[in-house]
C-alpha cells in the first residue's frame, strides 16, 4: 500500500511537524518508517 493512517491525540493540532518535539519526532519517526518500506519494495 502506497498510504498509511496514523493517529495522534489531542496532543496535536493542525500541523503536526510544528508541534513539540514528541509529536513532531513521532511523526518524522512514522515518515522515515513508511519511506523505508517503499525504498525496500524497490
């Protein structure tokens, strides 16, 4: 799959990479993951 849902709770807003950093870094976190994955499929 070319998509992935990841949930946050009320400890994030609107943009979630301009949080504080345990939400941004989580995020950041979940990007690399589902990069990684794509580049393996390759």
């Amino acid at each position: 799959s070319d998509a992935r849902i990841v949930s946050f709770g009320k400890e994030a807003a609107h943009e979630i990479l301009r949080e504080a950093d345990p939400v941004r870094n989580r995020a950041i976190g979940e990007i690399d993951l589902f990069l990684a994955a794509r580049a393996q499929k390759r």
